[in-house]
C-alpha cells in the first residue's frame, strides 16, 4: 500500500504548470511516470505509447478544414472580383474626381475588411480550439484524480467493515462511506460523459481523434502587461477591431456631406446640392416658370412664333423631368444619408458598449491573476506540509486515511491552478482581441 501511496504523490505534486511553481515529485519508488520517447520515421514524440498531438498542430488541423475560413477566403475573392469589374465600369464611364476617388476608396476598404474578417474568424478559431485542448487534458486530470480518490475510498469501506464486524464503528458511519463512494461514483460517471462530449467537440474542430493521441500536460502563464494606462490600452484595440468600418463610415460622411459632388440615382446624375430642400425648390420653380414662359406663347396662331412655342415646350419639359426626377432622387438621398448617420452613431456606441465590456474583462483578469497567485502560495505551503506528512507517514506518526487527505488536496490545488491560469489566458486574449469576445456581436 505504500507503494501506491507513492505514486500517488508523484501525481498529486508532479503536475507541471508552466508559472514558475512547478515542484518536484517527492516518490523516488514511483513507477507512475510519463515515457516518452521519439520516433526517428515520423519525427514525432511517442508519450505511454501514443503519438503526441500538440496544441500547435491541433490549430493547424483546425486552420486546414475549418470552412468558415474557407468561406472567407472566397468572399475575399470575390470581393477582389467585384471590385476589378466596378472599376472597368467606372472606366467605362469615365468617372473622374471626387467620385472616382470615393469609388475607389469604398472598394479598397471593401477588400482590406473581407481580410481582416478573415483573421478575426481565425483567432476565433484558434482560441475555440486551446479552449477545446485544456478542457479535455483537464477533464482527464480530473478523472484520474477520480479514481485515486475512489480507491481511497473503497480501501476506507474495507476498513470500515472490518471495523464494524468487530463492533468499533455504527452501521451509520458504514453506510455514510458507501454513500460517499456512490457520490464519487456518480461525479466520475458525469466527468467521463463530460470528457466524451469535449472529445467529440475537439473532433469536429480539428477532424482528430484526440483518444488516438497524448497531449501536452503544460499550460503557459505569462501575466498580462501594458504601456500606459487601461483605457488607452483598451481604446486602441478597440479601433483596431472597428477599423474598416469607421473607414467606410468616414467615407461615406465625407462625400455625402460634400455638395460639389454628384451622385447617380435611378440612372440620372445630380449634383448633391440639387438635392437639398433648398436645390429642389429651386428646381420646382424652375419648371414653374418654364412652364408659364410656355403657356404665354403655346396658344399662339402666328406661324413666326412656332419655333418659340417648340424651345419653350422643350425647355419646359426638360424644367419638368428634372424635377420630378428629383423628387426621389431626393428620397434616395435622404434614405443614404439617414442610414450613413445611423452607421456613425451604431459605431459610436459599439465603441462605448466594447469600451465598457473590455473594462469589465480586465477586472475580471485582475481577479484571475490574484486567484492564481493565492493558489500557487497554496500549493507551495501543500506541498511542505505534504513533504512532511509522507515523513510523518513513514514513521507511522500519522494514519494512512490522513495522510491520503493531504495528497488529494494537494492535487485538487493543482487543479484549482491549471483552471485558474486557463481562465486567465482565454481573458487576457479577449482583451488583446475583442474580435475573440465579441464574435457574436458584430
């Protein structure tokens, strides 16, 4: 039994995260270790006989058949496309000015936030996939735990009935220890279902079949820094996120706002400032007057004032079209300009609401980075009293049921630890990539 207490420890303070607290296994008898070994035909790292699948390879999986991806490297595509074939026809048309450099810069922004859209889908990725990796390595840990635990437990019920036929303990404390294996029984049960569904998940994001494979046990931790203060920090992200569509926004409030440039509604050009409440006045009593010129001379008999009556017809005419034209051209007009003040202001408030989202995150990584410092004092000052138990144990100072609380505390903390970093690494991405927090926001 001393044996397996051994391996017991060896576990218990030999998980190894990568923060600086990593402690050594106390069990010099321990057969409980990782092998690990390479492979000279496949270069790769074999660990208790499988291969090692890495948190890096499992991204590059990911990346080579995710096809949201894909889909974005055809919108990309596509919108190169489209642009090619808008500029042939502004050629075509000879589109100059003001107009070209608006057609242009719309089409450049188009292009250049299909790519970054392209990257924010892949960080989305990458970070579903670490999530996916440490779940399952740590559902793992848990069920091993599990199993110790439950052993443990059953070697107590032994105990407990050998005690009971010798009428040292009541059939209640009996049966409170069978209960308390049922109990551990039904948690190890719910932590296996839990582990096949992460595996299944895991699948579908990389296409492995992550029970064919070992993983890394490791987990980075490297606390968050920045230059300057929070908000600045956080303003700058933000812009970065919102970058090609405050551009689009910008251009849009540019050229509208402008009345010296022209616009095409319904295949008929206007100049902006013909579409103001003031310009189609202008307009309206232009056909007026046109049409008066018209009806003082339409009725005239006198041949000689024939070709007159055609010019005012005709001009009364033109007068006329262009003002009806301009009825919904200023219709359209106004639709565009409400909808460019409505992206101005949605962009306005997207910031303010991120800005408060982002700030909420940084708290919550404050907190995290605290948790974790207070784990690692913990684990520290676990593995000295353990250090002394397994001595204390050795000299039969101490029974092997408290000796046995003490290792599974002490790897219930390296747990606690290993969640904790996890959390704080999926915050401080959020963070640095507000397109990972908000994927669904925008």
């Amino acid at each position: 039994m001393r044996k397996n207490i051994n391996k017991i420890i060896a576990f218990a303070i030999g998980i190894s995260v990568m923060s600086g607290s990593v402690v050594p296994a106390l069990a010099a008898d321990s057969t409980q270790q990782t092998t690990t070994s390479t492979s000279t035909a496949t270069n790769s790292q074999i660990v208790n006989g499988k291969p090692l699948l890495t948190l890096d390879e499992a991204v590059k999986e990911a990346i080579s058949i995710s096809e949201i991806l894909q889909l974005d490297t055809s919108k990309i595509t596509y919108q190169d496309k489209t642009n090619d074939i808008n500029e042939d026809l502004d050629d075509s048309k000879d589109v100059s000015g003001d107009e070209e450099d608006f057609n242009d810069d719309t089409r450049e922004a188009n292009a250049n936030k299909a790519r970054q859209q392209r990257d924010f889908d892949q960080d989305v990725l990458v970070q579903k996939v670490t999530k996916a990796y440490n779940n399952i390595v740590t559902s793992q840990i848990k069920i091993d735990k599990a199993e110790k635990e439950l052993q443990i437990k059953n070697k107590t019920l032994s105990d407990a009935k050998l005690k009971s036929s010798l009428g040292m303990v009541t059939s209640s404390d009996l049966k409170s220890t069978e209960l308390e294996i049922q109990n551990l029984q039904i948690t190890q049960k719910t932590s296996e279902n839990t582990l096949k569904d992460a595996e299944y998940s895991f699948k579908v994001l990389t296409g492995k079949d992550v029970t064919q494979y070992a993983l890394e046990q490791d987990i980075p931790y490297e606390a968050f820094k920045i230059d300057g203060s929070i908000d600045s920090y956080l303003d700058k992200v933000i812009d970065n996120y919102l970058k090609y569509s405050e551009q689009l926004v910008k251009i849009n409030n540019e050229y509208y706002n402008d009345k010296d440039n022209y616009i095409t509604v319904s295949g008929n050009e206007y100049k902006i400032s013909e579409l103001s409440a003031s310009g189609v006045n202008d307009l309206e009593e232009a056909a007026a007057h046109a049409k008066q010129e018209y009806d003082d001379v339409k009725n005239s008999t006198d041949p000689a004032d024939q070709e007159t009556i055609n010019e005012k017809k005709e001009a009364y005419d033109k007068a006329e079209s262009k003002y009806s034209n301009a009825l919904p051209a200023r219709l359209s007009y106004l639709g565009t300009k409400l909808t460019i003040d409505e992206n101005q202001t949605n962009l306005n408030e997207s910031k303010k609401q991120f800005k408060d989202q982002l700030k909420t995150l940084y708290t919550n990584l404050i907190t995290a980075e605290d948790n974790i410092n207070y784990i690692k004092q913990n684990i520290e000052l676990s593995n000295k009293n353990l250090s002394d138990a397994k001595l204390k144990y050795d000299l039969g100072m101490i029974t092997e049921s408290a000796y046995n609380t003490q290792v599974l505390s002490s790897e219930d903390l390296n747990i606690q630890l290993r969640s904790q970093i996890d959390t704080y690494n999926t915050l401080k991405q959020e963070i640095q990539k507000p397109w990972i927090a908000f994927s669904g926001a925008k």
